[in-house]
C-alpha cells in the first residue's frame, strides 16, 4: 500500500515523465539522431500513387535526407509568398526534393525567400505568368549578318553548380560544373539538328543526315523503324519539361538515356528568377525526373539551360518581329539551333522550315489522329521563328524561296565576326 505522502507526489512525478519524454523526442527529431528511414520514405511513395526513387545505389552516397513531412511544411511555408496560380501544391513539389541533402541548421525557407526579395516580380501575373517586359525595339527582319551576331551575344548559358540558391540549399551536387568547351573541345565542321516534323516521313534523308560530324535531336525521338528518314545516330538530345517529367525511373536503363549529351530545358521567368523557376507548379515531375536520372547515371553529361538566357533569344526573335509574340518561350527548335550554333562550325536543319510554309503538325512517329498533332502550335511563336531561321539559310541565293527540300543551312557562330566578340565568343 503507498502512503498518502507517495499520492501526493504521484501527479508530479507523472508530469515529470510527460515532459522528459517530450523533450527527448524533441532532441532526436530535431538532431538528427531519429529519421524515417530512405526505404520506408520510398515505399510510402510509391503506395501513395507517386514516383519511388530509383533503387539503385545513389551517385552521392552517405548522405541523409529530409523526411517529407518536414519538406511539405517549409514548402507551403514558401508557397504563401507566390500567387496560386505560379506554385505548385506542397504535396507535389516534396516529391521533387527528397533528393536534397541534409537542410538541418538551415532555413530554407529564409534562404530562397532572401533570394526572391531581389528581384522585381511585380509583372508576374496571371495573364502575364512569366512576367514579360519587353523594352527594345520591333522591326521586320534584318541582314543575316545582324541577326546571328544578335543570336551570338545572347548565346544559351547553363547553370552551374554555384548558382544561387540552389548551392546554399545542396541542389548544387546535382549540376554539372563542365561547360561546352569540356564536353566539346573542338568545333563540328557539321552538324544535322534533325526536327521531329512528319515532313520527313518518306523524305529519305537518312544517310545525309548521318554523313554530318554531330546529329541533334529532340525529346525522346525515336530512330528505330524510321532510319531511312532520320539516320542513325545521335550526338545531342535536347529534352523540355513535359518530356522529362513524363519519364519514369526505369525507363532511365533504355539506351536513348544514358548514351550522348543532354540539355534540359523548361521556361521560367523572365527576369531570372531561380526560386520561382524552382517553384512552378510544373516544375516538381521534373526536378524530381532530373535528379534521379542524375543519380543513376552521373556520368552523362547533362546541361540545364539557365531559363533566363531563354528569354534573351525571345527577345532577339521579338526584336526583329514588327508584331507582338506570344507571352510564352521560343520552342525547343529554335533552342537547338542556337545551341548548335555555338558548337558547330554549319548547322544542316532538317524538317524545320519547310516547303512554302507549309505546317505539319504530327510528328514523324505519331500514329494518324495522335493527340499530339498541332499541339506545339498553340504555345510557341514558331512562325516568327521559322521566318528568322528562314533568313540565315546560305544557301538562299537571289532573295529565291528557301527551305523547298525542307533543309535550312546557318553558320556557325565561331565564322561570323561580330561586335564585342571577345565576351560573346566563350562557350559556356
């Protein structure tokens, strides 16, 4: 039997126990000492209807990671800052940072947000979601010679991994530090940048396209069945958003993922602004794609288009436009050829401009009625692109039509000598 002196204490030392016990979980949640295992987060993924993260052994080992819980709260945390239609759910956009590596000691939150706070976002809007605010002049056409050296002091940059503020926040381990220059140090007397027009079908182009020194090609293309049309080989893919996103993680074991050079592309805004491109509600399928790509195969070689450089070659496509363009990015076309551009001495364009303007909106692989046909027509400028590309053909000769056996020729950038070339010239 306990003495009344033993009841009396009793309520005391209950509430002694409550509050060890809490302070102890406190303790090993927030040190680091007490984490839901990677295997477990994986696991619950996949039962919860969303991507798992690849099984196989990570490139950067021996690192912890958040538990989602912890990334969904800092995530909406950073989502009350963005308008609603710019951000993506929290729920979808953990699934893309589970990659990252410990944040413990590190506001996240503070350290995007300080970032943001340095740009002016005030023309981020809903009809307006890049926030465009184009200020140069609008013109029809130029000389050939103009346009390029227009195109060559706005070349495509890629992100390294010291970009802010991906760096202080560990996205840095995912980006490559290479430049062109590294992946390609000598210029390609020619390259073939091969669209993905069904103007090619039956066109027969195959060996010509494959008699070039590098063979660009877009998204995930395919050449076996249509090697007569479209060749054989590939140097360089050039991959946007939807594409990648779209990919899952075993697809990442076919060929056409870990054989030549990649760049991944997707818009964001055009002040360059790295949060809210980071932030977009479509954005989390593709880091999250990225990244596991990334840590499957590190030794591919992957550029991430800086987004910012982008939109100065939507301005330069603006700037010799007399017309208002569409408030939304050049296509993945006109990206290729300028990154082709900058590593090939000619660039030979199959399939992209095309006999008399004619449009063709399938792709080579579609099957007849595919939901895919016209579909690039409704968000690029690609009129006002073609006209351009359109303009540089060398072969035109006496102002005659060019492209009529859907072949467009452009020189390289490295054969132009332009103003300001010492900057303009260096291959990032």
């Amino acid at each position: 039997m306990f003495s009344n002196t033993a009841f009396r204490y009793m309520p005391y030392v209950l509430l002694w126990t409550v509050v060890s016990g809490a302070l102890l979980y406190y303790y090993l949640t927030f040190s680091g000492a007490f984490r839901v295992p990677h295997i477990l987060l994986t696991r619950a993924n996949s039962t919860s209807g969303r991507t798992a993260a690849t099984t196989q052994t990570p490139a950067h080992a021996n690192r912890s990671l958040m538990t989602t819980v912890n990334v969904s709260s800092v995530v909406t945390q950073m989502a009350k800052t963005l308008p609603n239609h710019t951000v993506t759910s929290a729920v979808n956009f953990s699934a893309a940072v589970e990659f990252l590596p410990d944040m413990e000691g590190k506001n996240i939150s503070a350290i995007f947000l300080g970032y943001d706070h340095k740009f002016d976002n005030s023309a981020i809007a809903k009809k307006n979601p890049y926030g465009i605010r184009y200020k140069g002049k609008k013109r029809k056409g130029g000389k050939p010679q103009e346009i390029l050296c227009a195109l060559k002091k706005n070349i495509i940059k890629f992100l390294d991994p010291d970009a802010s503020p991906y760096k202080e926040i560990g996205l840095g381990r995912y980006i490559t530090n290479l430049t062109l220059a590294d992946v390609f140090p000598d210029l390609f007397n020619s390259c073939a940048i091969v669209a993905s027009s069904n103007f090619l079908v039956n066109s027969s182009l195959g060996q010509v396209i494959d008699k070039n020194h590098a063979v660009f090609r877009f998204n995930s293309a395919p050449l076996k069945g249509y090697e007569k049309d479209v060749g054989t080989r590939t140097t360089v893919r050039i991959i946007n958003t939807p594409v990648l996103g779209r990919v899952k993680s075993k697809n990442y074991t076919n060929s056409m993922f870990h054989q030549g050079v990649f760049f991944l592309w997707r818009t964001g805004p055009y002040n360059g602004n790295l949060y809210r491109w980071f932030m977009d509600r479509s954005a989390a399928n593709f880091f999250k794609s990225y990244m596991q790509w990334q840590e499957t195969y590190p030794d591919v070689h992957k550029f991430l288009v800086n987004p910012g450089s982008l939109w100065r070659q939507w301005d330069t496509v603006q700037g010799f436009t007399p017309k208002n363009l569409k408030k939304i990015g050049v296509s993945s076309g006109f990206v290729g050829l300028v990154i082709a551009l900058q590593v090939c001495r000619e660039v030979n364009y199959y399939g992209y401009v095309t006999p008399k303007g004619k449009v063709y909106g399938c792709h080579y692989y579609d099957k007849p009625n595919s939901k895919s046909c016209n579909s690039t027509f409704h968000f690029h400028p690609l009129a006002q692109e073609k006209a351009l590309v359109m303009s540089l053909d060398v072969r035109a000769q006496n102002k005659s039509i060019t492209g009529e056996d859907g072949i467009v020729t452009v020189p390289g950038f490295s054969t132009i000598t332009c103003k300001g070339d010492r900057t303009a010239t260096k291959r990032h």
